[in-house]
C-alpha cells in the first residue's frame, strides 16, 4: 500500500489520498503508512492539519491503543515545526500534548516503546526553557527526559539537536553566570547517565574521520 500511495503520490493521482486512507482503515498502526499521512498532512495543512486530524483519529471510538502513540509523535512533529517558525509557545503546547498521548499510550498498552519519544519530548522542553533564559526550567526538563529514557539523550531530532547538547549548552551558561549549584546538580546527573547517553549524532561522527 506505501509503494502504491509512493506512486501516485508521485504523479499527482487524484485518488491519493483514497488509496491511503483505505490503507489506513486495513493496517491502522502501519508504521509506513503513518509517515506518510504525516507528511501528507503538513504538506496539507501543516502542522496545524497534523495535530487537528491525528485528534480525530484518537478520539474516534474505534481507535486502537497504538493511536495514542502515533498521535504522541504527530504532537512532536508539530512541535518541531513550530519550532522552525519561532513559535515557541505553541511548540511547548504540541510537545506537552505529546507526552501526554505517550502516557496514554503506556497505560492503555503497558508497554514503554513511547518513552524514547517521550524523553525526546521532554528535551525538546528543555531546549525551548533555554532558549527562553529560564536555567531552571530546562534542568527540570532534561531531569525528565533523563528519567524516561536516558539514552534517548543521544537521539536527533527533527531538527539536529540532541537533548544532551541542550544539556551541555545549559552547563556552559550556568558557568556563564557562575550558578555553582545548578552546574553541581546537572554534572551530578549527567554522571548518572549511560555510556549510551553520550554517542555522538552521525554528523559529528562522520566530521572527525
């Protein structure tokens, strides 16, 4: 069904966006197809579009508990959008929209696969607390992207940030300000993490060969 909505999609096939929704309606948590509909979606109607459909998907009454999920990471593709037009606010709405369908996810299924994107969530937080000047905010954040999957600290996201760089761009200005406590609390933590917290992106990587 992907290859086939690939194909039409290509040649601009009025019968699309059928082929997909029947697609949808036989394999609801395709993962493939899925990613299509989003990028559909902001193609559409942006991220204003993503959010509006994937909450109709979810409140609907036959909506599988793999919804929650698909409609948690929607959130967070909206967020990261907001975040490239500067709407910081809104993108802080999309991200806490997110974890909470994550959360939903996890008690409907009983399964933690949604807390790598919940941590990424909580990051993307922390990022935008950063940027804000708020310190404070932002280590709370990054406690709780710690706290719901360390490793995830060392994911990309949508837009080449890594919630361990926002944790180090957050101990470079509590030296900046000289806050010795946050910088004692948040070197504490960072202690605590993984080797796996701390992998390079694939860019950084591939830049020091």
């Amino acid at each position: 069904v992907a290859h086939h909505f690939d194909f039409l999609h290509y040649f601009g096939a009025p019968e699309t966006d059928t082929v997909l929704a029947r697609g949808l309606a036989r394999f609801s948590a395709s993962p493939l197809l899925h990613e299509r509909l989003r990028t559909r979606l902001l193609e559409q109607g942006g991220a204003e579009g993503l959010q509006k459909d994937y909450d109709a998907r979810l409140q609907a009454a036959d909506a599988p508990p793999a919804m929650a999920w698909f409609a948690g990471y929607a959130e967070m593709v909206a967020a990261e959008q907001f975040r490239r037009s500067q709407q910081d606010d809104r993108a802080r709405t999309a991200y806490e929209r997110a974890l909470a369908r994550f959360a939903r996810y996890r008690t409907a299924s009983g399964s933690d696969d949604g807390q790598h994107y919940a941590a990424m969530s909580h990051g993307g937080i922390a990022r935008l607390a950063l940027q804000a000047g708020d310190r404070a905010g932002a280590f709370a954040a990054l406690q709780q992207a710690f706290a719901a999957n360390a490793a995830a600290a060392a994911a990309t996201d949508g837009l080449g940030i890594t919630t361990m760089q926002t944790a180090e761009m957050l101990r470079a200005r509590c030296l900046e300000a000289k806050d010795d406590a946050m910088l004692a609390q948040l070197d504490a933590a960072l202690q605590a993490l993984p080797p796996a917290a701390f992998e390079l992106p694939e860019y950084e990587r591939q830049s020091r060969w």
